[in-house]
C-alpha cells in the first residue's frame, strides 16, 4: 500500500461499480467482520499511533478504537435504511403532471479520497472510510503525519472481511502523497485537518469542480452562565486542556464567563491545572503560542502557567479581551484565554469577532443553555458537556464559516458519500405534454395558475372555470 495507485484506477472504477450493485446488506456484512477483527487489536491500534501524541493508551482505547466500533455498528444497522430509494407517489403531485412516478436514489460518487489529520489518526479518517465504503464507493485513504500504519491495520482488517483491495488504498502520509491522490481520478474529497491546509486541497479541488467536505479548525468557546457550577465547568475545563494533549479540534480556547464570576473560576482553574502533565510542542506550534501570549500580554492580559523551553503545562490568559490574536486562533495547544461577557449580547459579539465556528459548549440552567445554544452560530454546542459526547455515532459532525462546510458521521455523514439521483417514469401513452402551444394553452395555463395559487377561494373559482373553458376549446383542435 503506497502512494503509486494512479496505474490502478482503471481497475478501482470496474471494482467500485460491482461493488456499488451489491445490495447495502451485503456490503454492510463486510463492515461487520470487520468489526469484529478490530475488537481484537486494540493493542496493535493503539501501538501504532504516530509518536508525540500526549495520550495514554487508555486514551486511545476511549477516544479512538471505541468510537470507531460504534460508528461501524451504526452504519451496518442504519446504513440501508439511510440509503433506501424514496419512492414519492402521488401525493403532493401536482395534478398537471399526473401520470409520473418519481423516486430519489441515493448512489455512489465513486472515489473519495479521504485526507485524515495527525491528532485521531484512526477515529477521524476510519469512520469517513467506512461511510464512503458502505456508500458504495472506492477509498484513497491519505493519512495525517504518523498515521500510515493505523490506516493499514484498518484496511487489512477489511480485506480480510472480503472488502476487494482496489477498493481502499492507503498512501504515504506525506504532502506528496495526498497531491497525487487529488490527481487521480476524485468524486469526492473529505479532508479534517488545519483551516490554511483546507485552502490549499480547496484550490486544487475547485480547478476540477471536485466536491469537498471540510472540517477544518476551530477556536471553541465555553460559555458560564450565572447558573452554571463551576467545579464542573472546571473538571470539563480540566479534560479538554489534557485530552490528546489538547491537540484536539474542539479543545476549549475560549472561556466566555457572565455573572461576574471570572475571579472565582479562574482561582478554581490554576489550582485543578496544576496535576495536568505537560506536553512537547512542535517548534512551529511553540513559536506561534509564544507569539499569542505576547500579544496577549502587550493587550492588557495576564498570562498565568509555566513555561520551559518546548514543554509547555496549561497557560491561562486572564482579563481577555476581543482585540487578541488568540481569541481568534486556532493553535493547537494548552492555551486558555478566560473573557467576562456583559449577556448573551457580549457572547454572541464574542463569537462574531472570532472567524470559526466548530463547536461551543455552555454551563448552566439547562432551558437557559438551550435558549442560547439556538443563538450560537457553530456546528455543534453541547450542554454541560464538553468534546465527549460528540463520538455518539448518531449525529452528524461539522462546522461552519471558517471550521468548515458538510458534514461527517450519522445519517447526515452517510449521505454527504452519495449523490441524488432522480428516476422518474410517466405511465400511458398520451403525448399531449410534447404539442406545441397556442393562444388557448395560454388562456388555459393562466386558468391553472390562478385556481392552484390564488390567495382567495373565489379567485380560485374564476381561474378554475378559465381553465375548464380553455380546455373544452382545445378539445376541438
């Protein structure tokens, strides 16, 4: 399995479409052995993940390995009903097309390549493989940096379900990898990773008008409402700077705090981070968080936590305010700007001044969290939660304005590796619709309009009896 696969799409294509006749059953059996094969290498997974992720293997297990066997579990159950042809009927037809059956299909696009980030190597990528697959389509598996060797456990877990080998290639995990794999025959292209990498795959993409989901970055806010506890808006504070070592998409950068209870949270918060490991930042991340810091200071911020050489503990930057670089960036790191918010006017300003729109989380009264999650202009907000419940393979995942555009996982997921394909039939012999048109038809046409879409029943009358008597004239024609 390497990047050299542009000899073989010839054979993928032939391959792909045998494999999108096959009923969704059938190709959701492969899916099930496969399942089960995985359930037995959680060490192997967890060995194989790329080096420098702040994790523990039980990590893996929780946020990786589990994650992925539920969301295989629901498309075998769900994907063929997702999928099932929509039969319309006659109801809702209008009555000048009477004779047409319709029906939606749902069809394979044929290949997508699916670009997988380095920090859920497996989780991320794995489930967009495995929605494509059921789908009906061929796979090129581009993985993040580090990622090859998880991506190649999966695949062989899959051949050894029956799934045919042109049908998912995994290539390097290099750049050059993933610019081949856009030169070759594309349906469709699913990439998870940085918003500056999303614009270079879009550009390349749009010179072939190739269809794109993007979950690109985020700078995710959590907002504390008066009513919120915040020893658990702490612990989940907490989780989310030490998870993966907060090298995860939905990390809390932001915390938006109302009722004038910043002071409190923030004496909660330095205490409680003070058990949290430190993490080894990549010289580029190190040099970019050193440079919001900064900034932050040189705003009037205060900068609270410790920092030595590349290790870095969680950093809270206190006294935040909108002028701040990070509270508009996306950085992968333990960094935490804390911001008091005058309502949830102040918040909804917030979160316009910041260009993403991933997640967001909100602490408090349940109804008063609900009515501002309505308000929040992101791709998921979770209440009184933070990033886990997200793995629940029901919902769909994605984000909008700058974390990105479409959706992955659910049923929503599903369909984004499909195309809408309309059949519809016309019963009878009659021809009348191929004649050409006439003053009458006009008159007739007029008469239609009228009875079906006037807003008094007496005007509907009128058109109704226009139609009928332009009809009658026709008839002698």
């Amino acid at each position: 399995m390497d990047d050299g696969f542009d000899g073989q799409q010839t054979g993928i294509l032939a391959t792909q479409r045998a494999w999108a006749r096959l009923g969704v059953q059938e190709r959701a059996a492969v899916l099930r052995r496969a399942r089960f094969a995985l359930s037995q290498m959680s060490k192997a997974l967890a060995s194989a993940m790329p080096e420098g992720l702040a994790r523990t293997v039980a990590d893996t297990r929780v946020a990786e390995i589990l994650p992925l066997l539920a969301a295989c579990e629901f498309l075998e159950k769900n994907a063929a009903k997702i999928l099932a042809v929509r039969r319309l009927g006659r109801r809702g037809l209008p009555f000048w097309l009477s004779g047409v059956d319709a029906e939606v299909q749902r069809v394979a696009l044929g290949t997508v390549v699916v670009i997988g980030p380095a920090n859920y190597p497996l989780f991320l990528p794995g489930v967009q493989a495995l929605q494509a697959l059921i789908a009906g389509n061929a796979v090129v598996w581009k993985p993040g940096r580090g990622g090859k060797r998880v991506a190649e456990i999966v695949a062989e877990a899959l051949y050894g379900a029956g799934l045919p080998r042109e049908l998912l290639v995994v290539t390097e995990d290099t750049v050059e990898a993933g610019e081949a794999a856009l030169r070759g025959r594309v349906d469709k292209v699913v990439f998870t990773g940085s918003a500056e990498n999303a614009r270079t795959v879009l550009r390349v993409a749009a010179e072939r008008l190739i269809p794109c989901v993007v979950e690109a970055s985020g700078c995710d806010a959590v907002v504390v409402l008066p009513s919120a506890d915040l020893d658990r808006v702490v612990k989940a504070l907490v989780f989310g700077l030490r998870l993966n070592g907060s090298a995860t998409c939905m990390a809390p950068r932001r915390v938006l705090v109302l009722g004038g209870r910043e002071e409190e949270l923030v004496t909660k918060l330095t205490a409680a981070l003070q058990s949290v490991p430190a993490v080894t930042l990549m010289p580029m991340v190190w040099e970019c968080v050193m440079s919001l810091l900064a900034d932050a200071e040189a705003c009037g911020a205060k900068v609270i936590g410790e920092l030595d050489g590349s290790e870095m503990q969680p950093v809270l930057v206190t006294h935040a305010n909108t002028a701040m670089e990070i509270m508009r960036a996306d950085v992968f790191a333990p960094v935490l700007a804390v911001m008091a918010v005058d309502g949830v006017d102040g918040v909804l300003a917030v979160q316009d001044a910041c260009p993403f729109g991933l997640a967001a989380a909100v602490f408090g009264e349940e109804r008063e969290a609900r009515a501002l999650a309505e308000l929040l202009e992101v791709g998921t907000v979770l209440v009184n939660d933070l990033i886990a419940a997200t793995a629940d393979p029901r919902v769909p995942f994605g984000g909008r304005r700058g974390s990105g555009f479409g959706v992955t996982r659910g049923a929503e997921g599903l369909l984004e590796m499909t195309a809408a394909k309309v059949v519809s039939v016309k019963s009878g012999k009659g021809t009348r619709q191929y004649e050409a048109t006439s003053e009458k038809h006009t008159e007739m046409f007029d008469g239609l309009i009228l009875s079906g879409h006037s807003p008094s029943w007496r005007e509907r009358w009128r058109g109704l009896k226009q139609m009928v008597r332009a009809a009658r004239g026709l008839g002698g024609e």
